[in-house]
C-alpha cells in the first residue's frame, strides 16, 4: 500500500528564465476532438545522487499528493541518467514538458539498488526535487539529500490540497505550484542573505564537481533519511495508510553554518484526502508525531537522550501526537479572508476547539479563537513571534461569549464575521491596551510578544503589569514592565 512518501522540499537553481503562460480562446474542431496521433519524446534527464544510484523509481508527482498514482511515469534509467517519455503521459490532461518541470520529482531508493560510491542499498529511503521558482525551466534535476532538506518551509501549503492525476496540469495544479515554489525560492533568498553563501550549490551534481565535503554531509543526511524511512513504515503499517517525513527548519541553518551535527528532528505527518461538504467548507485530518529525534545509527532518541528502538507505542510514548480534523473554507469568505474550523487533540493534553481567519500566507495577519478548558482566547498572529492576545479565563465572565464548537459544527458565517469582527476591534498595542481592560476580570490577561519581549497585563485595572525578555528571561513588573517593554515591543 506504501509508495513511500518522505515529505522533504529542496530547490535547484541552476537555469532561470521562461516566459509566462499566454491565454486564448478555445477553438472546438475536428482536430481538437481527433487530435493527431503525437510522437513519443524523452525529456526530464534526471540524476539520483547520494552517490550515483542506480535502480531507483523516480517519477513526477503532478498531483502533489507527494506518493505515485496510477497514471503518473515512472522514468527509464539509462547509464545513471532517469528520463522520462511524453508517451506514458496520456493519463494527464493539458500535459506539456512545462508543466512537468514545475512538478516535484521524488526518487524512491529501494532494497537492493546500487550507489556507486557505498554499494548495494540495504534500506530503503526517498529523495525529492522541487524547482526552485515556477517557471524555472529546470529540464535536468539532482536529486539529492540536500534537496531534501527544505520540506519545512513548505508542508503547510500542501495541506489539503486535492487534485486528481487527470488534472496534474490544470490552472489548480498549476496555483499549487506557484505558491509552493514560491515559497522555495523566498527561503533559498533568505537563506543566502542570512549565511552569505550560495545555497545553490548543494543542488550541483557534487560528485561530478569532486566536492567531497557536500559528498560527506550527503552520505551523512541519507543515514538520518533511512531511519526516518522506517518510522514511516512502522506507522504506515499501523493505521493502513500513508505518512510522510517533515525534517525541523533548523536543519538547515546547521548545514549552512557549518556546525557538526549527530541527530535531526522530524515529524511524521498524515494528511486525509479531502471530503467536500454541502456548504462552502472542505474537510480533511491531519495526523501529527512531532518532535522525533533520530541518531545517525538507525535509532530514536528520547528525552533523556537514550536510545529506543522505533514501534508504534515508543513512538507514542516519546513524541508530541496531534490529530486535527479541519473544515476549510473553499474560497474567501470573510473580509476576503478563509476559514478553518479545527477541532484538535493533543494525546495526554487534552482537546481544543479553534476558529481562524485569514489568508493564510506568510506575510498576512491571522485571527484566531481558541476554546480549550473553560478558557477563551483571542489572538492576533501578525507574524512569527508577533502576536497579541486576550484570554478570558475567569468563570462568569460573560464577554466576548462565543462557542468554538458550536461555530464548527454550524458554520455559521454571520457568527464567524461577528467573531472575526470583535477580534478585529481589540486593541493589540500596550499603549492602547486600557482600552481592552473593561472585558478582563480577576484571572483574565491580555499579552502582546514582539521582539523577544512578552509584556502582559491582569484584570480589569491592568495594575498587575509584567514584562519577560524572552532572550534572558529577566522579568519585570508593575509600572517598571511597562516602562521596558514600551521601548523593546
């Protein structure tokens, strides 16, 4: 049942250039209807290197589901270069060569295929390539551990997303592909300008270019990739369907900065096909094992750093398990906004209940309502490690009265704009917070957390103040947090 999923992202940048897509009319005739028998072609000359491999099954993921469907080709193998041929693509409607190469490419390296430079395969493991913007034109791809790497800046994009194979090159297809890889190209940039390094060279063909420190780190990337492969295995086994491999962002920054390094973290991530519903919402779940650690020498680390050996029970005992069931809204129905109804359980936490509001992109604002444990929260996300909230955890206290679970289960639009109306009006600068206070009692708080500072403020008087660098952890209170975190927030 298993085509074998490790979900990582990578980039190659190695062509750019390419027009854009031109538009037309759609002229029904004899010829679009009996459309000329068309000449077999190769293309997408494809390298799968740790070393060379050989024996692999590479193929392009059109639907972006991250697994082969039936209908999607696998490439021939020829002296180490994989190609791929137009003929085996009549399962895809509007199919082109360009479309294509703005398609991932996933390498599954099985038992018993052969790497030049370590041997026959005794694990299995799999490698990706994603282009590294649309329209890169990227004909010739390395897939390597280094393109691997880059899978957490990208996985919530890929959430939800439905496609058949038959539409791997529509305009959904093709929208999916403008926001992942665009998403690709800004880290790689960002990535660049933070390390001062070309970041595109760990998607050279580093064998061929004798770069034997790349070679070295790559043969040490693929030993965490196959421990991680049979994490995947172990759940996929359990729950009869498929899981992929979500590598920590900071990975990254430690190959980049050069530090030596022995264990990665990584999450296993299930993510349901997607169910329409009778209104404007899709539904989908997600399953989540957060925060595992794995040694280069095929085994798990726990809290205690210990080594355990991977079944589905140490895996529950040593990770952060979350299964989320999400109603998404199809297109933008609030303040040209979506929504997500989230109903969470966090094993050995509890349950939640959330409402957000938004885009939903990296650079927009996000508005939520949390209802956990008799405790209402509304916050503001304006961007990583900016947020304000307002938390109402005091019993009787009848403000801002809304039922997190109740707005799932109706989706209620008129009660989600009244919601995301209120949230809207908050005052989130500390300044301006004596504005909010009327709606805090005895327990209830409002914070705002900017610039690794936390400033917040208690009950209705909001005399009990306090400020935390969030860097020391030095705390201050009263008029004094005030004072300091006024200049640093």
């Amino acid at each position: 049942m298993r085509n074998a999923n490790i979900l990582c992202l990578m980039v190659l940048l190695s062509a750019c250039g390419g027009g854009g897509p031109s538009l037309g009319i759609l002229d029904i005739n004899e010829s679009s209807i009996n459309p000329p028998t068309q000449t077999s072609t190769s293309f997408g000359d494809t390298k799968v290197i740790d070393g060379y491999i050989s024996g692999a099954n590479v193929f392009i993921d059109y639907n972006w589901n991250l697994q082969q469907d039936e209908g999607e080709p696998s490439a021939v193998e020829d002296n180490l270069i994989y190609s791929f041929d137009s003929a085996d693509t009549s399962a895809i409607a509007n199919w082109s060569e360009q479309c294509s190469y703005n398609r991932p490419r996933i390498a599954e390296v099985p038992v018993g295929a052969y790497d030049e430079d370590l041997g026959y395969v005794d694990e299995a493991y799999v490698m990706y390539y994603f282009p590294p913007y649309y329209d890169s034109n990227d004909s010739v791809a390395n897939v390597t551990p280094f393109t691997t790497m880059f899978i957490g800046y990208v996985t919530d994009a890929m959430a939800g997303i439905s496609i058949s194979v038959e539409n791997g090159c529509s305009s959904e297809a093709d929208a999916v592909a403008v926001d992942i890889l665009g998403k690709v190209y800004q880290v790689l940039i960002a990535l660049q300008d933070e390390f001062n390094t070309n970041v595109f060279t760990f998607y050279d063909d580093y064998i061929a270019s004798g770069d034997t420190n790349l070679q070295a780190i790559g043969e040490k990337i693929v030993a965490f990739l196959k421990t991680t492969f049979d994490v995947e295995e172990i759940l996929e086994d359990e729950y009869q369907t498929n899981f992929t491999v979500q590598l920590d962002d900071s990975f990254v920054n430690t190959i980049l900065s050069g530090q030596e390094f022995n264990t990665i973290t990584f999450d296993i991530i299930n993510v349901s096909d997607t169910e329409e519903q009778i209104d404007d919402f899709n539904y989908y779940r997600i399953h989540r094992y957060e925060n595992l650690i794995a040694t280069n020498s095929g085994l798990l680390l726990n809290a205690e750093g210990i080594e355990y050996l991977p079944t589905i029970q140490t895996l529950i005992d040593n990770s952060d398990v979350f299964i989320t069931e999400r109603y998404q809204s199809v297109n933008k129905i609030i303040d040209n906004k979506f929504v997500q109804l989230d109903y969470e359980n966090h094993y050995g936490q509890g349950e939640r209940y959330l409402v957000k509001i938004g885009e939903f992109t990296d650079t927009s604002p996000r508005y939520e309502f949390l209802s956990v444990d008799n405790v209402r929260e509304f916050s503001i996300h304006y961007d990583i490690g900016d947020t304000f909230a307002l938390s109402i955890a005091t019993e009787g206290n009848s403000y801002l009265s809304y039922d997190a679970l109740a707005i799932r289960s109706t989706r209620d639009l008129r009660e989600i704009e009244n919601l995301y109306n209120d949230i809207n009006t908050l005052s989130s600068d500390i300044e301006l917070f004596y504005q909010n206070q009327y709606l805090l009692y005895g327990s209830d708080s409002q914070t705002r957390q900017r610039n690794n500072y936390m400033y917040q403020e208690f009950d209705w008087s909001g005399v009990n103040k306090k400020c935390v660098n969030l860097d020391t952890n030095e705390v201050f209170t009263d008029q004094e947090a005030y004072d300091v975190c006024i200049l640093n927030l």
